[in-house]
C-alpha cells in the first residue's frame, strides 16, 4: 500500500492529544514557516507539490491559495470543510478523531500563507466524536499558545472557531458551507465570483478538505519534492479511502494511487463477504460513476486510470457492490438521497431529484415503462452544467453510470415488473 | 466601457453590469423568474441562460458579468432546447390551472410557457401537492402550488423592506415560503409589494382575490395622495367596454386594486401598503348637492351665491387644499389669489395606526401636494394657526378642518368632494370632483412634479374646481 503521510503513527487512547503530537514533531512545522518562509513560499512550496484538493473536485490547493491577493487590506478567511456528507464518505472523521492536532497546525500554516486572522472550522453536526476530539485539541492548543496569540516571536496571530453544522448534504458544498456559516439558510452560491474573491462575509476565503490541509504541516515539513515522490505523477501525495458496502474489512485506509485496484479491495480490505465477486464499485462517494467488477480487476486506483472509465477518486467514499445485488434498487436509494438532499433553490435540481425518485420508485413498484430510463437520462442532462451547485450534476452522473452499465437489470425489471436480483440490497451469490 | 455582442448586435456596457442588465436596458426581454431589477440576483430559476458563443452549453445571463466583446446568443438551438427543459422542470409540479388563477393574463410563467415551450408534460407522476391558500398575513394569501420558489418576494423583505420577514423552509420540491414567526410580515408596511413582485400566482393579495380577471380591468397611470412621496400608481377599474350591465353600477366605477408604476425619479417599482388601501377614500359617499342659504339648490345657483359673499367681502381668508393638483392652484391664484389672504391647510392628518414616516418611502406630511400649494401661497395653516383679525369671509376648499371652530357670524364658503354633515353649517357649499374625475399633478416633498389622469367621468352637479375659480371671480375680476 505504500507510504503513510496521515496515518504515521500508532493509535492509542492518548495518541490525539497536544502532548502525543509534539512527541511525534508535531507544531514544528509552523514553526519552520514561521521562522524561514514568507506566506508566498509557503503557497510556492504548496503548488509545487502539486496536491489536489481531497474533497472530491480535485483541483489544486496551491493554485486556488495563489488566487488571494495578500496586499488588497482586506480580512482573509480560511475555513476547513469537516462537513463529510457524501454517503460512504467518512475519512475525514479519521483525521478528526484521531489526528486533530495534525489538521489545526496545518490550517495554522495556511492561515501564515493567507494572511488569515481568523479560521474556522465547519463540521457536520453528526459527528459527535470528531466534534469532541477537535474542540478538546482546539483547546489544548489554546492552551499552549498556538492560537490566539503572536507565534514564535512574530507578530503572526489566529484565532480558530469550531462551527457545528446541523447536518445539511449541500452544506458541505464550499458556497453552502459559508452561508451556513453566516448565519443563513445553507443555500450554495452562484460562481462568479469564486470564493477566493468573495466568500466569507463577501470577503476572499479559502474553504480546504479536512484531508488536504492535513497535508500541509508534512509538505512544510518534507519540502514538496518529497511529497510529490509518492502517488502518481498527477495525484501526488497518498489518499485516504473510506470503504464500506459489501466489503469484509470496511473503514479507513491511507493509500498511494497507483497501486491495483483489485489488491486493495481483496489483499487489503478482504474482499467481498462469502468470497462473492464485486459486482461493482462506487470509487470516490455517490457522486463518482461507478466501475464495474470487470473494470476494477484491470484498473490501477488512481484518477487518471478512473478517468478512463468516466470516473475518479472524488471524495475517498468507496462503496463495493457484492454481487446479486439489484442494481435498480441501488439507483432507487441513491435517488432518495438526492431528493431529501437538495436545497431546493435552483430549478432543475428542485424539481429533476423528485422527478426521477419517483420515477424510480413507480419502477420498483412494478409500474415501469420502457420510455423512463430515457426520461431519466434526459433530466439527468437536464442538470448537467445547469445548476448552481455540483448537486444537481452529481445526480446525473450517478443515475447515467447505473444506467450505462446496468441497463439489462434496468429493462428487466421494467419488462417484467419485478427485479432479476430479487431487489436485493445485500450481498447474495448470484441466482 | 466594454462592448458586447447580443445576438450579433453590438451594446455598450458598464463594466459592472451582467448580460441580463445589458439587455433589459436595451429592450431585449431575456426569460426569467428570479431575477428582479432592483433586487439581488439569486440565479436560482435557470431561464435566462443564454449561450456564448463557440461554447457548446448554457449560463445564466443574470449572473453573467460582461466582458470586452462577449457574444451571446439568446436564440440559439441550445437555449432553446434548454429553455423547453427549465419550463418542464418548473411545470412539473404547478397546476398549470390558469383559468382559475388570479394571476392569469399577467403570469410570466403562462406567458413564458406559451412561447418558449408550449409542449405537454412527459411526467407520468402524481403532481406534489403542497398547502394551497396559507395566509402569510391578514393581507396575502400564498397559494404554494404555484410558487416557483424564485427568492423575490424573500429578498424584498431582506433588502427592501428590512423585515427579513418572509424566508423559505424545508428542501427541495418541499421548500415552502413562510413567513417567519415573530409576525413582521403581518406589519411590514410593504408587504404587498411581494404580490406585484412574484411572477406567478402564488402571492394573491386577499383584498383582489377573485374580484375581477385583469383583462377586463384598465390601469389608468395617477398619483398616491396618501403622502408627500407622491408615488406613481396605477389605478386599476372596469375597463369602459367591459361596463357591468346587471349588477350595482357602482362596480363600473370602483377602483378594483392600486399597484406601483415604476417612476425611478419617486418610488421606483414600490409603494406602500397604505397606498393600496386608498380606494375606500376614494370610493366614501360623494357631496353631489349644493347647499345655499341652508337649503339644497342647483350647483350654478350656490356657484352664484358665492360669488356674490366674495364680491361683498373685505377681508376674505382661503384656507387651500393640499390635496389640490397644481393646475387647480394655479387657478385660484390667478382669479382669487389677490383678494384673499391665503393659508395653505393639510386636509389630512396621520391616522392611529397609519406609519408615519420611514427611511423608505412613507413622510410624515400626509398631502400630496402640499409642496406644490406651499408654491403658490407662502403661509401655512398649523393647529395654531388663528384668522387674521377682521376676517369676514372664510373659504375652505378641501377636507380637514372643522367648521365648527368659526364664529357664527362669520360666512364661509366651502367646496368638498365628500359628504360631511358640517357642510350644511356652511353659507355656501360646492361640491367639487375628485382626483380620479381629472387630470392634472403634484408636486412631492423632493420637488417632483408627477402627473395623473382621469379614471371616470364625474357627475354633472359637481364642479372642477379648476374652473369653478374663474366662475368665482368673474365680477370680482371685473371690478377690480
Ligand atoms: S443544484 Fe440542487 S443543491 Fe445545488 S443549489 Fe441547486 S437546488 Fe440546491
Ligand atoms: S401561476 Fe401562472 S401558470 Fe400558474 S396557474 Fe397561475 S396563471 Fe397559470
Ligand atoms: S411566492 Fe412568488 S415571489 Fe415568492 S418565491 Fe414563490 S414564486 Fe417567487
Ligand atoms: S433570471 Fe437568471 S436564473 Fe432566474
């Protein structure tokens, strides 16, 4: 599996405090770019390693930092994205939980880098346990003068809060996020302007993954040569993979892309229950097209071979698909999730989740015509590109992959008014 | 000053404007529901997308900034398609029942439908029900069947009317408007403004609804006397083709509902509730006999009677109408103006209840144009205000001060629209038209001269006072 940048380190019941952390060299790294770097290098040293964004876009941190202007007097704000709410996602609870001082340094470095006074973090409501451990590190770090006061000698201040969302999908959408964060109604804004220009309060704010600012305190550490000397030549650095679904050994895993896909599911996650074949895999969270068990024997896990089949690494939630299972029921789920988690404030997706839910539904319920899968296609394009936020397009992509790839299941269903797989959502040896 | 390319041809643009703007300021009409002139863009009902050119998709044009030679295309295979689409999507759960709803013959969405899509839905599902008549105030109703969630009536109240009071509540096809709990809706004194302001019929003004479909209806272009702010209205009745031959003729003169008329230099495209509610002033029972002496005579008999206390007076006082157009002040500046010692009066007064002024739009002064009588005749009359000593005529043209506070010997003449018991007390009284009988204008607070027309024709026993001063001065005149 390859090397380890985030899960470096034992797991104890102490290892996420302050004290465990500076054992491990923890806070050294801010210290570095405190004492040897301008903010510009920091940015510099950040686009150099090339890291993408591990939220599930996968554009490049350095480049979206390079976009704020530092010397145009106005506050800056720097926020992590701790709203993991794309189903099957849950790696970023990993850092929380078990790795809260690594995150805090890192936005410490970032907010140097931004010229940020103030930082927040946004995290889920649900995540009761991350919400305690990152609140406790906060407080240690308070504690130990890390924030809130001039660091190291300079006059380098930052104060960090920790927000608790009330559990929105679309608040974890960056925009979203920011008006949760103000106080409104978790709506996702229009782009232009990017957030980068208009964000937080209306002023340039970066919003981060909890997984890619992790990286940072490493990359200053490390220098970015040796960051990009793991993972692929366009996905440096490793990933973290939540799997889960019909899967023997589900959780968190550090990978370094390139590795074969197959290997991970079978060596190191154990396979599918009852050693059934994968019928198919979601990669990277429900909005990433899904690959078949076909595919995934002869497909390395990285974005650039992912891409080859229409999908990628997203947001690290890896759902496996054992076989047996009914695809159309699988669609039936994923759409429910879409239609309870629109925001309901641009058109096509408003009306297009509901529309193809019940579509959905009246197919399982047995009503099914040979026209609804066009009728699901077409509102799917319908969103594509057309919506405020990536929800309405994400929908499409999961619907027009299912559909793709599944289409016999699809028809069957509707020719005969009932599943081929029995409308099993379980793991089941094939009939 | 960036120029851009619509549909080929070429626009100059302000470097802060969005296609949208670019286009509504050169008449081109770009579909859309959201988007609002005066209101923030929400970008939230996807119409207005038009294409770049070379570029093989759709953006929404009120979000898009303009930049040196950007070409847009607003006609184009893709937007078309696209449009039918958005106009599916937006139909998919709205009843679509027009013929029942009072925003029908001013509905964008039935207009848009019509000539962007026109085709019949491909939905084989249940339409969503949602809440068909909730009262959001004692004033508006909200029919949520209908609402295409567009965001203007919500961000009028965050960014007009600073009430915050309205906001949307659940997710996706279950969002509702609501207003919030602490009842500011309920006393948002512009809150009606939200029903002119939604595109569809889901906002119905309770005191409009079912009254009358539009077409029948005229606007005829005025101004509101409610305040010195003297907005552009329109006031909407039975148009003359359409005259009700069975019921009540009254209904051929009512005035069914007033809506703002976007005057930018006044009220832009708002007015407040109390200008709505005008009508019943309007519509209180009229004065239509002339009194002379005590007894009821013919409207050229009293005008005589008149003339004669006038001709016969020394020191005659007018207390003038702060509801009278400038035309009719001029008029009696011109025939009465050196005779009489003058005072201009305020015919009304704020009533318990009625805001007085805001930051907004609504002042303190409750005439209409008491800036353009205080034009003619300098002095005002205040509540302290006493008669000049030896006053031995008094005229008091309009409403708002009570005969009662005069000396019995001291004659008065008054002229009045509305009926008033203290009328018959008068030596001499006129009844004269109202503001929806004639034409002329205002003057506002900020110096703005507003005009308005005639709605209905008046009754013949009454006089326009605009030529009942000649009628009065003619010997006056003469003599002097
Ligand atoms: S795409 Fe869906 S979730 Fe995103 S803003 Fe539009 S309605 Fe909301
Ligand atoms: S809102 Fe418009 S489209 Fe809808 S029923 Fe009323 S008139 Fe028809
Ligand atoms: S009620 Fe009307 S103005 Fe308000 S959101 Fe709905 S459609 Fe728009
Ligand atoms: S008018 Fe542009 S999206 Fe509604």
């Amino acid at each position: 599996m390859g090397a380890r940048l985030l899960m470096n380190f034992e797991l104890t019941p102490t290892s996420h405090t302050l004290a465990d952390y500076r054992a491990r060299g923890g806070y050294r790294a801010i210290e570095k770019a405190l004492g040897e770097m301008t903010p510009q290098q920091v940015t510099a040293e950040v686009t150099a390693s090339g890291i993408q964004g591990r939220g599930g876009a996968n554009f490049s941190a350095g480049r979206k930092w390079s976009v704020v202007n530092l010397s145009d007097g106005q506050p800056h704000y720097l926020c992590a994205n701790a709203d993991e709410g794309e189903p099957g996602t849950f790696k970023d609870r990993w850092i929380l939980e078990n790795a809260p001082h690594l995150l805090l340094e890192s936005m410490l470095i970032a907010a140097y880098a931004l010229q940020v006074r103030h930082a927040f973090i946004y995290i889920r409501g649900e995540f009761d346990l991350p919400w305690r451990r990152i609140s406790g590190a906060l407080e240690e770090a308070y504690a130990a003068g890390y924030f809130g006061k001039p660091l190291f000698g300079t006059d380098f201040v930052c104060d960090l809060v920790v927000y608790r969302g009330a559990g929105s999908y679309v608040c974890g959408e960056a925009s979203g996020l920011l008006s949760s964060l103000e106080g409104k109604r978790g709506y996702p804004r229009n782009r232009p302007p990017r957030l980068t220009v208009r964000g937080l309060y209306q002023r340039p704010t970066v919003v981060n993954n909890v997984e890619t600012l992790s990286n940072i305190a490493g990359i200053i550490n490390g220098g970015a040569e040796a960051f990009k000397a793991t993972g692929t030549k366009k996905s440096p650095g490793t990933r973290l993979i939540s799997i889960s679904g019909h899967i023997n050994k589900p959780g968190v895993y550090e990978i370094e892309p390139g590795g074969a896909f197959r290997e991970f599911i079978f060596d190191t996650c154990g396979g599918v229950p009852g050693g059934r074949k994968v019928k198919a895999i979601i990669p990277g969270g429900i909005s990433t097209k899904v690959v078949t068990g076909e595919e995934v024997d002869r497909l390395t896990l990285d974005n650039e071979a992912l891409a080859t089949v229409g999908s990628g690494m997203g947001s690290g939630g890896m759902v496996v698909i054992g076989e047996g299972t009914c695809m159309v029921r699988l669609l039936q789920v994923l759409l429910r999730f879409y239609h309870h988690e629109s925001c309901g404030q641009c058109t096509p997706c408003r009306e297009g989740m509901g529309w193809m839910h019940r579509i959905i539904d009246r197919i399982v319920a047995g009503g099914g015509r040979p026209e609804d899968l066009e009728q699901l296609k077409k509102i799917s394009a319908w969103n594509d590109g057309n919506t405020i936020c990536g929800m309405g397009d994400a929908a499409g992509y999961a619907t027009v992959g299912i559909l793709a790839k599944f289409s016999d299941e699809f028809e069957y269903f509707i020719a005969h008014g009932r599943s081929r797989h029995d409308g099993n959502l379980e793991c089941r040896a094939s009939t | 000053m960036p120029r851009i390319y619509i549909d080929g041809l070429p626009y100059e643009a302000d470097s802060r404007q969005t296609v949208m703007e670019v286009a509504a300021a050169n008449g081109i009409v770009l579909p859309g529901f959201c988007w609002h002139p005066k209101l923030s863009v929400a970008g939230n009902c996807r119409l207005c997308a038009v294409q770049v050119e070379g570029r093989s998709w759709v953006e929404i044009s009120c979000n898009m900034p303009v930049a040196q030679d950007l070409k847009v295309l607003t006609d184009s295979d893709i937007v078309r398609e696209y449009r039918k689409s958005i106009l599916a999507l937006t139909t998919l759960n709205h009843p679509v029942d027009c013929g029942i709803c009072d925003k029908a013959g001013e509905c964008l969405l039935q207009d848009y439908h019509y000539e962007h899509n026109g085709a019949p839905s491909t939905s084989h599902e249940v339409k969503v029900h949602a809440t068909k008549f909730h009262a959001l105030s004692s004033r508006i109703t909200l029919d949520n069947e209908r609402c295409v969630l567009c965001s203007r009536c919500v961000r009028f109240t965050h960014e007009i009317s600073k009430t915050k009071s309205l906001g949307i509540v659940q997710r996706g096809d279950t969002s509702l408007v609501r207003a919030s709990g602490d009842g500011a809706f309920e006393t948002d004194a512009y809150s009606d403004n939200v029903v002119d302001l939604c595109p569809v019929g889901a906002l119905l003004s309770r005191s409009f609804l079912y009254k009358s479909r539009v077409w029948y209806l005229k606007a005829t272009p005025s101004v509101c006397p409610g305040c010195a702010r003297g907005c552009a209205v329109n006031l909407w009745h039975r148009k003359p083709e359409w005259k009700l031959q069975a019921l009540d003729a009254r209904h051929n003169r009512a005035i069914e509902r007033i809506t703002p008329r976007d005057n930018p230099a006044v009220n832009g495209p708002w007015i407040c509730n109390r200008g709505r509610d005008l009508a019943p002033l309007f519509e209180r029972e009229r004065a239509t006999q002339a009194i002379c002496a005590g007894f009821s005579v013919a409207t050229p008999a009293a005008i005589e009677g008149a003339r004669s206390l006038i001709e016969r007076a020394r020191r005659p006082v007018a207390l003038v109408s702060s509801w009278a157009s400038n035309e009719e002040l001029a008029a009696f500046a011109a025939a009465l103006g050196r005779h009489f010692t003058v005072f201009v009066k305020r015919d009304r007064e704020p009533e318990p209840g009625e805001v007085v002024a805001d930051d907004i739009l609504i002042c303190a002064d409750k005439n209409p144009n008491s800036t353009g009588a205080l034009a003619n005749f300098a002095s005002a009359w205040g509540p302290g205000s006493t008669l000049p000593e030896g006053t031995d005529l008094l005229l008091v043209w309009g409403e708002g001060f009570d005969l009662a506070q005069v000396p019995q010997s001291l004659r008065t003449i008054v002229l009045d629209a509305w009926k008033n018991p203290g009328h018959a007390r008068a030596d001499v009284f006129i009844p004269v038209s109202i503001q929806t009988e004639r034409r002329g204008t205002y003057t506002n607070f900020e110096g703005t001269v507003s005009g308005f027309e005639a709605c209905f024709e008046k009754d013949d026993s009454v006089a326009h006072a605009e030529d009942l001063f000649a009628a009065l001065a003619a010997a006056n005149v003469a003599a002097a």
